[in-house]
C-alpha cells in the first residue's frame, strides 16, 4: 500500500516509519497523532496522545484477546488501566479517551507516560538518527529534514508543512497505518482469524435474522423443537436465540457451522466464554449433523449450507465427520483459550 506523494515533503520517510518495528507502539502513536490532527489540533499534549493510543488499541486486547506480544507494554498498560479506571472492555473509545486524559490516579498516569521514553522520540528514526533521546529533541525542534513534529517535554507541535498533508490524507493514512498493524499482528497471531477486522469496534453486529428464519427455524419446524445443548431446556421457534459455539470475539464471521440455538438466558451470560468440547462438543455435532440433513432434504439450494465448505471442502458429495468437524474446532477453541478467554 503506497502513500500519496506531495512535491516537497519527504513521504518516503513517513512510509519507512513502520519498518524493523518491535512492538505496536508506532502503529498506534500514528493513529493518535493523526486523530488529533484531524480535530485542528496542532500543539498536542502527549498524555492526549498516550489516551489515544490507549483507546485505539482498546477493543482489540479486551474484546478480541489478541496478543501484541510478551514484551509489549501497550496490552499491558491496558490491563492495569482497565482495572483502575473501572472501564468496560466494550467502552466507546471516546470515553476511554476522556477519561484517560483527565484521569488523576496516580497509576493510570505512570502507565500512559510509559511510553513518553519509547515511541514519541523513536517514530522520528526515518528523518535523523533518533536513538539519543537528547539529540531527538534538539534535532526535531529544528524540523530537521522536514520531520513530522517538534518534541517538548509534555507536548508536540505539528510541523507546518505536514499539516495540509495529514488532514487531506488522513483516512488513506489510518489505513496505511491499520494495513501495517494487521501484517505485524498476523506475524504475532499465525492462528488467529480475521485479525484485520479485530482492530477496529465495528459500530453495530450484523443481525442473525437470516440465519434464524431460513435455517434454523426451518430445522426447528421438521424435528418440533430441540433442547438447548446447555441447559437441557426445550427450544422451540421464536423462543430461541442463535448462539456462536466459539464465541465471536474470536472467529469473527456468522457462519452457520458455528452457529446453534441456544437458550436466550443463557445465551446472555455466556458472554465471549469458550466451551469445554469434552462436555459440550458431541451435542454440538449432533444437533449439526441432523441441522444439515433436514436443510438438504427441504431446502437443498439453502445459501447457508454454502458455509459449511469453509471447513468441509467435499461437503457437497460427502456428509460432515464427526472427527473432521472436531478437527477443525478443537484448534479454535485451544488457541482462543491460550490468547485469554475463559471455558464455561
């Protein structure tokens, strides 16, 4: 992915930015400057750059669990800051921010100046020799071949010249930026799904109408209802809700492989929790199983069964395994358990 060129500004620094990078620092302190920018500012406080950071990266640690890494200190900063500042993991980023950057605990504060010693200095390292701290400072005070910003101790002022070209550009430059944290994290995440997609909150969920009124209302119409693989509880049409077996936060699609009737109640409480494939796993399969021998019988064009090729490339000549069908789950749930969420 290439930036738009502007005659006279150095944009081939500005791409470099993101090379030989160690850690998510950069990524998101480029996401947060261009944010601020975006709302006219330019002489920025860093605790406002640091809340952003914070922010940006929020959902994606505490909502999709995915790992920056054991040396990266931003998933860290987060944790702490989530139990000190009482924020949900779904809190809007807007609040994070504002709480963030007027927040007086003493903790919150420390683990947000962190990183005033890691990436404000660093992210100049494409315009001059960036590793001394000291000679950073003095060297972006002088814009020195035309860096993006001058350095003072609780703030940065925007150079001039960049200006224009930040907020004409702003979404290709986000973009850029989440192209480049998607390849870093993926490296990070080789078994993770859809990481792309786990670094921005979506502003609403796809609703399950579909998948309920032309699949599973379909199978629950032929065999008069079904017990809930939870709770034991009779399910029947209109007094079920459709559930993801492996939770959402971690696959991050709707296909109709991962998805059963479940018992609403139950269904709230079970939240992003994985299940334990020793208790839940055969129900699972079995109700699957008799799921795609109804929807074939009655409604063989079905769209939804399309789906199950994602897992199951003969599924059209051959009937889903059970072991093939466990092979492919069991990974899942494994991995999503080491990247930090909880079993049932």
């Amino acid at each position: 992915m290439n930036l738009p060129d502007q005659q006279g500004l150095p944009v081939q620094s500005l791409a470099a930015c993101f090379n030989n990078t160690s850690a998510t620092y950069k990524f998101y302190w480029f996401l947060a400057l261009i944010s601020r920018v975006e709302l006219g500012e330019t002489n920025i406080r860093k605790l406002d750059l640091f809340s952003e950071m914070v922010s940006h990266a929020w959902f994606t640690v505490n909502y999709f669990h995915v790992s920056f890494g054991k040396q990266d200190k931003l998933q860290h900063a987060i944790e702490m800051i989530r139990a000190g500042e009482d924020l949900t993991i779904d809190a809007e980023r807007r609040t994070i921010f504002n709480r963030l950057s007027t927040t007086k605990h003493k903790n919150t504060l420390k683990q947000l100046w962190y990183f005033n010693s890691e990436v404000p200095h660093r992210f100049l390292s494409p315009w001059f020799s960036a590793g001394n701290m000291e000679d950073a400072y003095k060297h972006s005070k002088e814009y020195r071949n035309q860096c993006p910003y001058a350095l003072f101790k609780e703030h940065i002022e925007v150079n001039p010249v960049w200006l224009d070209y930040f907020r004409r550009n702003a979404g290709i430059l986000k973009n850029f930026c989440y192209w480049n944290l998607a390849v870093y994290l993926q490296s990070r995440n080789p078994n993770v799904p859809d990481i792309p997609n786990k670094l921005i909150r979506s502003a609403v969920r796809k609703s399950l109408n579909d998948q309920r009124k032309y699949f599973w209302d379909i199978v629950l119409q032929e065999m008069g209802g079904v017990d809930c693989i939870y709770t034991n509880r009779r399910l029947t049409i209109g007094a079920y809700a459709v559930e993801h077996f492996i939770p959402y936060a971690f696959v991050s699609h709707d296909l109709i492989w991962n998805l059963i009737p479940a018992d609403p109640a139950f269904n709230s409480s079970k939240s992003d929790k994985i299940p334990v494939l020793e208790q839940y796993f055969d129900p699972f399969f079995k109700l699957q199983q008799n799921a795609v021998e109804i929807i074939r019988y009655k409604t063989p064009k079905n769209k939804y069964l399309q789906d199950y090729l994602t897992i199951f490339p003969n599924f059209e000549v051959a009937p889903i395994s059970r072991d093939k069908f466990l092979d492919q789950v069991q990974p899942l749930v494994t991995i999503a358990s080491n990247n930090g969420f909880e079993f049932l």
